[in-house]
C-alpha cells in the first residue's frame, strides 16, 4: 500500500509500506526492457538486497612501457637522477601523466582529450630497440576511470603521445603505449538478489519472461533502475550512485514472508559501493539524524559516503539570515572528506551536507544550501586540520592534497568570516 507525499506520478514522493513480518528496505525506480523513451516507474519493493553494498580488494596497480619515448621536463629529470643511482631497485614518483594526442594527429582534430594515468612511478627504462635515440620507460600506476571494469578505448586513427602533466608541462612524447588500452571486465559481483521482493507491474512482466532466451525475451528482462533506501515512515530517496542495471534470470519464492519473491539479477561491469554504507544509511532509518560526528568513527573511504549519503537526505530550505554564526567542530578533521562531514553539520546540523568536494563546496557558499554569505564561521579545534591538511600527493584522491590554507582561501573568497580557535 502507499500514500502521496507530493506528486502522484513519482515514486519517490509516495510512502511505501506492507503488511509483512519485516519492513520494506529498498525502493527500485526506473524501467524494464529497452523503451525508447522510458518512464520512471517503480520497479520493486523489497526487504533487503544482496550484493549491493561489497568491499572489494584494493585496485591493483597496473604497468605500462612507453614505447619510443624521447623524455622532457619532469619525466627526462627522473630519467637522468635515476641513472645517477647505484642502486637498481631505486623507483622514482612521477605523479600524474596526461597522454593526449599530437596536435596535428586526426584524433586530436576528432576532440580525443586523451587518457590520464594517476600516481605514476618510473621503474626503468632502456635504449629502444626499434627506434634509435629513444627509449622504452616503464611505469607503475593506475588508469584514470570511473572504475576498475571501464574499458579504454583506443582511437582507430592515433598516431603517436604527448606527454604532459596535469597542468599542461611537457614531459615528451611517444610513439604507443602498452597496458593502457582494454576491453571491459566483468562486474566484479556478477550479480545482486532482491530479497523479500514485492515486484511492481513492470517487474512482473519481466519476471514472466524468465524462462524464455529468445533476444526479445532478454531486451523485456532488462533492469535498468536507482535504488533509495525506505525509512521507518515509508518515505525514500534515491541513493547517490546507487543503481541496478543487468538482466532478471530467476525469481524464486522467499523465504522472508509468503508472497514475496528473490529476484536474482545479472549485473552489467560497474563496482558496489562500499559494505559500510549499508551502515551509514541505517542511521538513517527511523528519521533525521540528531547526534553530531557520527561520522568520525569512519575511515576516508566511509566519509566520502556519509557526505554522499548527506546529499541523498538534504532538503532544500531557506538558508539562514546573512551574518549568522555556525560553529564548526575541527576535532575529527583529519583529512579532507572530514571538513566535508564537518562544515555540512555547522551548517545544516546533524548528518548535514555542505558540499562533498570543492567545486560542490563552491556551489554550496553561493548559497540556498543552507547559509548565504557573508557568515561567520567559528573553526574549533582547528589545529587538527592545520596539521593534517598539509601541502603534497594526496594519493588518496590520486591529486594534489587539499590544504588547511586551500579551504581558508577559498572560505574568505565567499565573503565567510573564519574565527580560528
């Protein structure tokens, strides 16, 4: 059964509830098949899902030989200090690469913008054997994508590199690459079950189709939906980056309650998000969260989350009188992702969201996020973050740290009043 909350043609403004022996978790919203414009539907209603939240092994680093390289800038200066070593097992930290394509070449004229190798290290290098007067150059590093199942595609007309760092400084060129470009990998959970399933008509439908493989049958078993997880009161909200997109193979009665059904999914490359998110949104479920630094008992990974879990709940509201004072709680500040927690529960109270990364920081000081400037902000304990936020390779975020001195600029800039403490 439901009852509006606003818009009767939107899940997500509807309170969604059952008479069973447990609640309703999860909401799915989106389409079935492959419609050409499709509506966004509530697909299911479910007690739990498997295979949605999954820590996966760190992402291991890869190697890359740059083939007929002639080295400039940082990248030749590695190259001759390390031939200044004795030692051969000696590596030397690189940092970011950018490899685009020359100007002149007709996958520059196309737009190609390139691929980004992040966290480089220069492991050796050797006299090419099939062009005189360059060189061979491992590296160590990962792939700038989205995740670890990406494939990178190489363009059929490219014709050589040029190397560069992430602010435009040259670092040579190249004739070709090896270990950059790959065909997707498969999803590393292949796949998810809704457990304790109620499907919605579209759902059904597909559910009907399961036993058939013919390619019609598996366009109509397409999943295609964001996941929002349903408090105590029957309301939800989409989950940010959370969704379920692959093809329904089996459905099975539950063994949560009679009527309800596992629906297994074949999932399509993408990684879940961490297992402790799960965590996070559960104290979210009888309603706003009302003690503070609930945060600070996770690892950066987590805070990330709970910024990410913090804008899936914002509401938007009118923002506080201009001149009003917040005070920030600096304790639990040290790393970036805890300023983020931080400042959204000056703001905006517990489990508050005030931006989750600069440019969203940015969007949020310009107001409507909760304050307008100017404002003051009262920074306590600040002297956890000026230890923490310190210049260098965030080799976290796999770019350049945010400093303490980064977020106070960027705070005055706005028209925002800092009182250190």
């Amino acid at each position: 059964m439901t009852d509006l909350l606003g818009r009767a043609d939107d899940p997500w403004q509807r309170r969604w509830a059952w008479d069973r022996r447990v609640p309703p978790r999860w909401l799915l919203v989106g389409h079935i098949g492959t419609p050409q414009y499709p509506g966004e539907d509530a697909v299911a209603l479910c007690a739990d899902i498997d295979g949605l939240f999954v820590d996966l092994p760190p992402r291991p680093r890869e190697r890359f030989t740059l083939l007929s390289c002639v080295a400039d800038g940082a990248l030749a200066s590695l190259l001759n200090d390390r031939a200044s070593r004795t030692a051969e097992t000696e590596w030397a930290w690189l940092g970011n690469l950018w490899l685009s394509a020359r100007p002149d070449d007709p996958a520059a004229r196309r737009g190609w913008v390139g691929e980004q190798l992040l966290d480089v290290t220069v492991l050796d290098h050797r006299p090419s054997q099939t062009a005189p007067g360059c060189l061979d150059i491992d590296l160590e590093g990962l792939v700038d994508v989205d995740d670890r199942t990406d494939a990178v595609a190489r363009p059929d007309d490219l014709t050589g590199f040029v190397l560069s760092d992430p602010d435009g400084a040259p670092c040579g060129t190249c004739i070709d690459i090896t270990g950059l470009f790959r065909e997707p990998a498969p999803p590393p959970v292949p796949h998810i079950t809704l457990l304790g399933c109620r499907p919605e008509p579209p759902l059904r439908a597909a559910i009907a189709s399961a036993h058939q493989t013919t390619k019609a049958s598996l366009r109509r078993r397409r999943v295609s939906a964001e996941v929002g997880p349903v408090t105590a009161d029957g309301s939800a909200v989409p989950l940010i980056s959370g969704a379920v997109s692959g093809t329904l193979v089996s459905s099975v009665p539950s063994t949560l309650d009679t009527g309800l059904l596992d629906v297994t999914i074949a999932l399509d490359a993408g990684e879940p998000r961490p297992a402790g998110t799960r965590s996070i949104l559960d104290l979210w479920f009888t309603g706003r969260l009302t003690t503070r630094n609930l945060w600070a008992r996770y690892d950066r990974t987590l805070r990330h989350e709970w910024a990410g879990v913090a804008l899936a709940h914002h509401r938007r509201s009118s923002d506080q009188p201009a001149g009003a004072v917040f005070h920030l709680d600096g304790r639990f500040i040290t790393d970036i992702e805890g300023f983020y927690c931080a400042i959204g529960e000056a703001i905006n109270g517990p489990g508050g969201y005030f931006g989750w990364n600069l440019d969203a920081l940015a969007d949020c000081l310009r107001g409507e996020w909760g304050a307008s400037a100017p404002f003051r902000l009262v920074w306590n304990h600040s002297a956890v973050a000026r230890q923490h936020l310190i210049p260098g390779h965030d080799h976290h975020q796999h770019a350049p740290a945010v400093t303490f001195d980064t977020l106070m600029e960027m705070l005055t800039e706005h028209g925002i009043e800092v009182d250190l403490r």
